[in-house]
C-alpha cells in the first residue's frame, strides 16, 4: 500500500447505499443516494477503564493533523477525558473485507457480494438475501491491561439520535426514518445518544438532544471481546419522479427494524462469505497493486448500485458516482463485463429500459469537408457556438435508432426519449452521444444474448437489432457504396454541432465521434456483435450486412497507419494524438470468446497487425506512458481514466501478449491510495490526481483480469 | 424600520416548511422541517433585453458587500451578462404580505394565516383549505424602458432539479419528490433548468444536470407584467418515529402537482386574503413597531407548526425553533393564548397528547434546607454534580402527576412518559421541569375550557385535574397544614438535583423550580384555574380546596417583599435578581375575562399590590430596562426573551396601566431586525443580539396586544 488513508465504499448491494470510511481526519458515514462521503465524526477504538480516554482509529475529525499524540479534547464535555490515536495502525483492504488492526485493537468492515438472481427465472423472492441493505462490522479487542476497557463505536450524525428498539437480539440506535446501527446484545453492551462520546463515557447516561449516537462494550482484563454492528438503511416509499419507483429491498425489508434485525441475524453468514471471498482473491491474483484495485473498484461499483422496483417490476439502476445520472450507458457497456459473470440478467433488464423508454429516432448531418471538432473546445454559449460552425454539407439523411447518454438524474428520470446530460448546439461536453451509445447498447446486447444464450430475448428483439443495423450503416453512409465502416455524420439532435464520445472531459484525441480511432475500436466490434446475432438468429442476409460493414472498416483501419508519426492518430484528419484506446473494442470478442476474430492467422490479421503495431509504439513515455509507469489514454492529455486503462491493458495482455508490468499497476493503486484518497474509486485521475468522475462504478472493468485465460462464454 | 435586511420565515400552516428570504447576500430559499434558513442562491428581478443584465434584489449570494454597483460574474457561464443590484430597494414588511419594491419592479410573498377548523366538530375536509401546502409570490415590472424586458425568478437548489408536468394552467419546477414552485402560465412565460440564471438567459435552453431552477417571463417595452408564483410542499409517507405520522395534509394534496395546482388555482384568492390582514392590522395597530413584532412573531410561528395524522386521527405539533422538540409544552402554555382566539382544539389535541402519551407520576424530595439551586450554574458531569448537591432532607415523598418538556425531537417521538429534553442528575438546564409543566399543562386546560366551553371535554378530563390538584398541593407540602401555595420539593426524577424552570439558560433569577417568584405566579394562576374548572364541573369541594392553595400563595407572596431592595427577590430566598416575570401568571385570569381576580379591591387587592409596587420598581434603567428602552427580564441577565417580554408588558398595561413606551416596542423591532437578522423570529436576545432560540415559534405572545380592552371569554 501507498497509503492507508482513503476512503472507500462499504456498500450493500442495489442499495444506492454506503458506509463510507478510511480517510484520516474527516470522519464519514452512512449514506443513502448520497454523491460524495459522510463527514460525520466518527470514532472507533476503545477507552480505558477510569479516565475514560478514547483510543481510537485515525477516522475522527481533526486525526488528520501532524501532532498525533494527545489530539482532541470535546467542547461540549468537560474535560476529563480524551481522545488519543491508536499508534501504528494498519489497514488490511482486501475485497469484501477492510481491516484495521492497531495493537490489540481490531475494526473490520464486511461487505460481501453475492450475484443477484435472475427474478425472472428464479422468482423475485430469489433476491432477498442479497439485497439485504445493511453492512457488517467487527470491533474487537484483547484486554492487557489490568484495568476494564470499553469498546466504543461512536459517531455524530449531526441530528438527533434515537435509541430504536423491535430489533430481536440487538440494540440499536437510530436517526431520520431511515438509516440506522444495530449491535449484537451480549452482556456489557451499551447504546446510548449524546452531545459526543466524551460526554457519554463519563456519564454513562443518554441523552436524546445529543446528535451523537453509539455503542460501548466491556471488556475486563484479560478478556477478549467483540462489539459486532449492523449498519442499516431502509427508505421506503416513492424514491424517484418520472418513473416513480421504490427501493425493491423494501418488499423484503419493509421496516429500518427489520434490516437491521436481519443485518444482526446474518452476521456470521455475511463474515464468514466476506473472509472467504477476500482469501480467495489473494489465491487468485498474485500482485497486491491489482488485488487492491479490484477490491477498491468493486465497492464503489455496489455502492452505486440500485434495483428498484417499478409498476411492480425490478428495475436495475447504476449511478454515475458524484454526478448520479441514472444508467448512463456508456458507462454500462463497461460494467457489462462485470455484470455478464455476476448477474447477466442486469443487462437484459438495462437493454430493456433503453429500449422501452431511452431510445429516439433522428436524421443526420453531413459535415463540411473543413468542419472542425473538439479542437475547438468546449463551449455552451450559444452566440459563441454561431461563430464556431460551419453549416452542414447535407442535412435531414436518414437516419435512425439509437439511445439516450442516461434516463436522467439524482432520482429524476428524464422524460423518454431524453437524458439529463445531452443538449443541443454545444461544442464538447453535453454534446449528444447518439453514434456511440447506439454502438454501446449493441455490445451489450452481444455480452448478453452471448453469455446467457437467451435466444428468447434475441428473438423478440431482432427487429430492433436490424434498426440498429440500419441505423449505424447510415451513420456510415447512407448509400452503400461509399461506406467505410466508421461513424461519419452527426445528429441533427446536435442542431449544428457535433457528436462526442464517453470521453467528454478529454480533449480532441478522444471526445469527438466521427472519425475517432477509439470509436472505430468499438465500431468494429459492433459490426460483429450483430453478423453474431443475427448469425444467431438464422438471419444470414443480415448477419452477411454486418460483415461487409466490419469489413469495410477493418480495410479503413489498416489505411490509417501514419508513418511518419508512426502510430494510428486518434481522428482520421486533424489530430495526430496517439491513444490506447484504440484498442478497446478488441475487448469484446475476447471476453465473448470470439477468439477466431483475434487470430493473427486469420481474416481480421491485418486488422489485428495494425493494432498491435499501433500498440507497441504507443506504449512508450511521453505518448501513452506516465513518468510513474501508469498507462496514459492520450499523449495530450494528462486526464486519465484507470477504468478505460483496464481495458486496454486487458487486451494488451491477452490479445497482444502485452503484459503490463507490475510497475503500471503500483502506480494506478497509487493514483487510487494518494491522488484520489478523498473520494473512493475515482475515474478521472489528471496526472494521478483525482479531478472528475469521483465516487465512481466504472473502475469494475478491473475485473477483466480474473476472466479465464481461455475465456470462453 | 431598523433595517430591511433580515429573514422572515413564509409559511404555510401546518406543513412545518418555509420559504425564508430577506437577509441579503445569503440566499434563502424553500424547507420542509428545516431547523434554520436555507441558503439556496436567489435571484428575484428582471433581465435588460440584449445584454441579459439582471437587476435582482440584495438575496444573492454576495450581494451584502460593500460595493453595489457591479457585482457578480457567475463562473460557470460566459461573462456575456451580470447581476447588478437594484437600487434603494423598500420593503413593505406587513402581517401576511411581505413586499419588496425597486422602481419599477416589485415581488411580495402572500401568506394569509387562517384559522384551522375544529376538525372534531366540522368534519376533517374542513380543514383542507388552511391546509394548503403551498405558499404564494409575485413578481411584478413595469417596462419604462425602450426594450423587452424579462422577469426573473431563480433558485439555485443544490441538486439536479426538472421541469415538472401535471399542473394545469402553470410551468412548474422541482427537484427531489416534495419540493417544487409553480407559475401561473401566461404568454411569454418560461421555465427552466441550468446551471445558472445567467446561462440560462444567454442560451435560452434548460439542461436537466442544471441545480439551478426558475422562471422568466417577457414584459414588452411600455407594459406591465406579473410573474405569480406558488411554492408547494409536499413530503408524503411517515415521517416520524416512535409515532409513526403522515402530514394531514396529505389527505387533501397527495402528490406534490395536486399542491402546486391548487396553490396556482388559488393564488388570487390567497393573495387577496393577505392583503386584507395586512391592511386589517394596519388599522388595528398604530404603532409600525409593534405591527413589525406581530407580523414577524406569526410568521415564525406557522413556520414551526405541523399537523399531523396518527392512526387515523389528527396530532397537533408545534416545533421548537432550531432545536426542532415536539411540543414543547413550557412554549405550549404561552402560544395557546394566540391558539385559542385562532384554533382552540389545537389545544385540546395538545392536551390530550400530553394526557395520553406524555405523563408521568413521580415521588418527591425534600431538599436540604441549606441546597443551592442554579448558583451552582449548569454542570452536566455527574462526577462534579456529587460534588455539589447535598442529601435531601427526605425523600420518596407522595408527588403526583405531571408532563413531560416535550414529546420528542426533530421527528423522532419519544418514548412514552419521557421527553427528549429531561435527563437525571444535572444540574441546571436539561434537568427535569416537572412542576413547572403541571402547571403549564393546568394552565392550557382552563384556558381551553374558558375559550371553548367544552364542557364534555372538562367533564372527561375531571379525574385528570383532580390528580393534577393533588400532585400541585404535593409539590407544596404532602401535609396540608405546612402548605404556603409554592412548589418547595423536587421531583425524585432529578435523582437528587433540583428542578428548573422554561427559563433554562437564564442564571439563578429564573432558572431554578423551588421557591422562584416566576413560578409562585404561574403558580397562583394555576391554582386558580383548577379551582374555575372545578366550579365549572360543580366540584365544591375541590374548587374550595384548589381555592385554599390560591390564598395561600397570595399570603406567601405578600410577604416576600424585601424592603431593602424595594422590590421581591427573584427566589424566595438566595437570589435578590429584580424579575419582571413576576407578572406572568397575572395574564391568564386577564386573558380568561376573569377581572374579578385582577380588582384592586377585590379578594386580592394587596396580592395585586404587591406585584405591582414590584413591577414598578423594577422596571428602571439598571434592573430590568436595557440602556435602548427595551425591557430586561432579570436585572442580573443579559439574556431577555421577547416573547415573555410582551407577556409581562400586556399585564403592565393592562392589569396595573403601565403602558410601554414606543421605545421599548422599537426596541424590540430592533433586535430583530438588527440583533437576529440572520434567522427570523428569536426568543434568546443577549442585549439584543440572538443567541439561542432562533427560527423560534414564541413570539406570538404578542398577539395579546390584540385582546380586546374589555376582554370576555
């Protein structure tokens, strides 16, 4: 480890739920639908017997500071006792289990993941268990000294506090209608409410005014003993607009009681599968860089997660971190990997969604020869934006099918047919994605019908995937004879301007679509994820469209070579920035098992050739590599996504035989660990530091690197 | 006016939400159960054509400084336009109209109060239209200049916000599922989402990521535009613990567009209701100053109240300001003279509550004859409250039934028979107030009884007060014939300390139960009320005994002037504070039309005598005026509390022809508007600067200046 001091997500799952900690000095917390951590005080340690001083971890306000002897003394309290840092303390983060030990002192928090059942297929009573929305925790401490010691878990909620009571075998404390901890009963226990836990531990009394809450635990001399938590969250009711939805845990938790009586109920079962999953990952994966790194990123995908209920149906939500767009689907197409090996049936319920009420049909423009990109800029204002562009060369072409950037945000779903982030006659960000979220939803698709071999599905579908056809081959060109593969037009949503890519915040190397080297990538995957099915499907005339159009780009791509710059430049014209991501769409026949369209030998060789040329000559410092060995998506930008980087290192390894070293994943943990430590998993890191896409679920594309070596679907 | 730069609570009734403005450079902005002001980003005014400059008033964020005359870029938008101040702005601060003028602009904020109907006797859909959740404003331009002008209302709320459907006849706006502004739909009215009002302007396009929300609409050049406005809140589903409880409302406006909608529906309706308060007032009340306090007191009380349904049936709440307890009952005894002339079941629903679910009976304690009381000060840590108190002289005395301090806090009911506020072993403030609350408790029932004439109630409740007699003459003395008509013991909850009184946070003058002068007169009101109730019920023998206690204290009271001070010590014995609260207790048989109580001839002519050769006294520069004229409840505290401050100067003129000067009342307005600018109503003024009780329900004590001379049940 870098450093222990970050915080990270102790999440349930489909929750949108999370107790977050780790950070020194800043607290933190329990959240619901919360887009950045909890910073209430917070204080997990032990005090001693008498004085009544707190030993605690790192996590209270204030920890942070230099002198770490003798730290806070409470205002609110008199005097007569202290809180002092536990010294040395160490933190094991594995997945499924964060532990800090210090001395005899322990705290580890237990978040376990559990595939969510298929409801259709297994019935919607199959997801209770592992939508239980409450997380475990342990504090435990051996007692050496002659005196008794209380554990304490304390923390200022920062409202009044209540001590809640029908939670069989627990106490427990409580705020709001909806969130809440238990603790196991044992003998010794306490739960009480105060101004702070100073003021508690000398007065041994509760207080209801106070908007701290707690437990203490004796432990005698001698004596071993384990405090065990449930932290509980329960909102019920309507929790959104547009679509007006409920948390779908509340059909099996209707009541804060009932989490956190279950929460108490299971908590052996839930440690014992949160020990196992974290011992088994170390068995797995040798380097502790991208153990990390696959524990960090796989807490903050859960804690975005929810499943929600709507017109009594699931309805599965992913949120995008500090921003809490709802399903933005360019991200989903990266978490498809994930998802399609925990719960495929995730994303036949997104494609579902996007294809009931996040779809539109438009019309295109063909842009001047001399129209110009994202070298521009971004800009929103409108009287700028008329000097900028140039008119179109042809206007209303026909179009066709494709699928909103999100369903809207922050528990509002947008109107159909409208996401929250899109917006018309803006240069850059905002931009509409349509080409690139019409290539998403078909690669989603593919990872769907392909892993769950749902031919079902596939069928009721097929005529929207031949309007996918449609529609991309027209982004293409819409006469046939002069198609190259690539996306060439834009919207007519764009009113003039552009289309962009998921790289918005990037600069001209990776946010444009057309002519994008990165779009391309995923293009030519897409052309194969529908000649597959519809292959598939017995739909041969379609399947045979599809591969002329994979063809004709496959050709487009080998002529994209520069030699003088001696790599594929990121667009076709203007810029010459050298990406990675021009390998990403390699991804999805290697995790489909396709691998005959990996086969130097075979009819995508040159295809393949040219890619791994571009590949090796990228990956060199001063284009794709950062002075500390991280991977770097674009020679001219310092901005750099380690989600987009795990992909590309994915097939880098185990297309091209390119394996990253250990150094590059040292230096992404440490990205993680140092440069982002405020925020959990973070996606937009600028030379290491974390500026953009905080709180983030796409880091799971880690999970690439547990895929089989012979990944087969 | 001292000043126009202070916030003001704009309520509906019963709803426990606001919409708060006034305070410059602050923002404001919309809250349901908020414990002080929001600070959303407000802009109120008008945008030129061309430039898009908006002329707002002071409310944004930044506009209190210094220089006035250029003031904010906003960062997030081109620098294409700016917020200017508008000039020399008025305000028209009026009993349910609060109107800002700027030249040609104006915007008011309508808050009619009407009373709440006896939902017992008129059915519950009576009370749907008080009920209504929503709160009115308007915009209006006059356009003198050459071109099209916009007005503009804008909030930045800090989270995503949409365009909301559903509202016929309106453009409306929300975010979250129970907060949203509606406007009456009219040619040239646009609303809108982005991430600034200036972005907005300048680009004419809502963005759903926006947190910024609002309204504009066109006044062509020569014409004269309204913007009308209606703020709907609209929080369904439980939202308390312990009890669990909807909002009443709900019943009636279910969603948050039936608020919205009807709010647009009747926007005239309500508007023209407030401005027939407001100009009823101004007849009725020449003083502005007083005007003011009445005006600023209603508000903050409505603020602070919250209907609500539990099981099935109708549960009255009033909040306790920033501290957000639930019924507080020591404020309930002083808020139920404005309750019973607007709503009197209010108080038989408080009443009852406190019967039911919030009594208790205790055992008493004799303290020591030589225990100290609040001299001590507040001391909290039980090992330093040892320390202090002695062993009472006996204990496990017969004590009796009285109430708790209040219900619960911030939504959170507490356990039956105890409050949130009251715990064991302290002394000083968050200690028990058990005699002071019998007597609170005593006091509403007879003013409810006398107001209402319920009989039957009084008939129910008989066995009730009879307790309350018996538990009041114990707290005197458990033998009858060592009674003298004060609590002189202490409940056996304090667990060895002393009782105090609603006057917590004052020093020893006021804070402390036994032998307190403040006491002794609320005391001998309550005494008088039991012995009119059970005259009223033809209960001789305990209207005769009630009647003995009354005599006694009054012969007590005689003798406690204190010839070398000139006045009557603030405790019987060890505090020689001079107190205007002396008084208080006079004001309930005032109110009740019970001037035989108040003759100077009659049974109590040298009871009254001696109260007011005190009051007299006092009241002089030194003891108990402040340097400004206004009135200082204790000579040793600059802590003075406005709402007791109008208790006490409604007897002076009243019961012994005192009449305050225009200073104190101008006095008063200025603590307000000056001392507490930042929070609405406060009822802690430290030499007129608000410390505690801000954002508080109180102050409408002072609608006692509206009883009518000759006052008659």
């Amino acid at each position: 480890m870098h450093s222990i001091d970050f915080h990270a997500h102790h999440s349930p799952q489909g929750a949108y739920a999370t107790f977050t900690c780790g950070r020194f000095g800043v607290g933190g917390g329990p959240t619901i639908e919360g887009t950045q951590p909890a910073s209430m005080d917070l204080i997990v340690g032990y005090a001693d017997g008498g004085t009544e001083d707190v030993h605690a971890l790192p996590f209270f306000r204030g920890a942070g500071i230099a002198d770490f002897s003798d730290f806070a003394m409470d205002a609110a309290t008199p005097p007569r006792n202290r809180r002092l840092l536990l010294k040395d303390p160490e933190r094991n983060y594995q997945r499924s289990v964060d532990t800090w030990t210090a001395g005899d002192f322990s705290f580890a928090i237990y978040t376990p993941v559990t595939p969510l059942p298929d409801p259709d297929r297994l019935g919607e009573a199959a997801l209770a268990p592992a939508l239980l929305p409450a997380v475990s925790a342990r504090l435990t401490l051996t007692n050496s000294s002659t005196v008794a010691r209380r554990l304490v878990f304390a923390i200022t909620v920062g409202r009044p506090c209540r001590l809640a009571d029908g939670v069989p075998g627990a106490k427990a404390l409580a705020w709001g209608t909806d969130m809440g901890i238990a603790a196991r009963d044992v003998p010794g226990l306490e739960a009480w409410v105060a101004f702070s836990e100073l003021e508690y531990l000398t007065s041994n009394r509760s207080h209801l005014l106070g908007k701290t809450c707690g437990f203490a635990l004796e432990v005698p001399p001698g004596e071993t003993r384990s405090l065990e938590l449930s932290f509980g969250f329960c909102r019920s009711g309507v929790v959104t607009t547009g679509l007006e939805c409920r948390y779908f845990y509340t059909r099996f938790y209707p009541t804060l009681a009932s989490v956190l009586a279950a929460g108490i109920e299971q908590h052996a079962r839930l440690r014992a599968l949160a020990e196992a999953q974290a011992s088994e990952l170390e068995q797995r994966i040798a380097d502790e860089h991208q153990r990390f790194l696959l524990a960090h990123a796989e807490r903050s995908y859960w804690g975005n997660t929810q499943l929600l209920e709507h017109a009594g149906r699931p309805l599965w939500v992913v949120l995008e971190g500090e921003y809490a767009m709802i399903n933005t689907l360019d991200l989903s197409v990266d978490m498809a990997f994930y998802e399609a090996r925990h719960n495929p049936w995730t994303l036949r319920n997104l494609l579902d969604q996007f294809a009931q009420r996040h779809s539109y049909v438009d019309r295109l423009n063909r842009p001047a020869s001399s129209a110009r990109g994202l070298e521009l800029g971004h800009v929103r204002d409108p009287e700028l934006v008329k000097d900028l562009i140039l008119p179109p060369e042809a206007s209303q072409l026909p179009g066709g099918i494709s699928f909103t950037h999100d369903m809207g945000v922050a528990g509002q779903f947008s109107p159909a047919g409208t996401s929250s982030y899109e917006i018309a006659g803006v240069v850059g960000c905002f931009s509409f994605m349509t080409a690139e979220q019409l290539v998403n939803w078909i690669l989603i698709a593919a990872t769907y019908v392909l892993v769950s071999a749902d031919e079902a599905w596939l069928g009721r579908k097929l005529p929207l995937l031949q309007d996918c056809l449609a529609s991309l081959q027209n982004r293409d060109h819409p006469q046939p004879a002069r198609r190259n593969g690539l996306v060439s037009h834009d919207s007519m949503r764009c009113a003039g301007t552009f289309e962009i890519t998921t790289y918005d915040s990037l600069d001209s190397s990776l946010g444009q679509a057309r002519n994008s080297l990165y779009l391309a990538s995923k293009t030519w995957a897409a052309w194969h994820a529908l000649r597959l099915l519809f292959e598939r499907a017995g739909q041969a005339e379609l399947a045979r469209s599809a591969s002329n159009s994979a063809s004709l780009l496959e050709r487009t791509l080998v002529d994209w070579y520069d030699p003088e710059l001696g790599y594929l430049p990121a667009l076709r014209e203007g810029c010459p920035s050298a990406i990675l991501s021009a390998v990403e769409g390699l991804c999805f026949p290697l995790f489909w098992g396709q691998r005959e369209l990996l086969d130097p030998a075979g009819a995508q060789g040159p295809f393949l050739a040219q890619l791994e040329r571009h590949l090796r000559a990228v990956l060199a410092p001063g284009r794709c590599l950062f002075p500390d060995g991280g991977w770097k998506l674009s020679s001219t930008s310092d901005n750099s996504w380690p989600s987009k980087i795990f992909i590309c290192q994915h097939v880098a390894e185990r297309v091209f035989g390119l394996r990253p070293d250990s150094k590059s994943h040292a230096a992404h943990a440490s990205w993680q660990q140092l440069g982002c430590a405020d925020w959990a998993m973070t996606d937009q890191c600028f030379a290491g530091v974390g500026k953009g896409s905080k709180y983030y679920p796409r880091g799971v594309t880690s999970w690439l690197w547990l895929e089989a070596r012979d990944s087969a679907t």
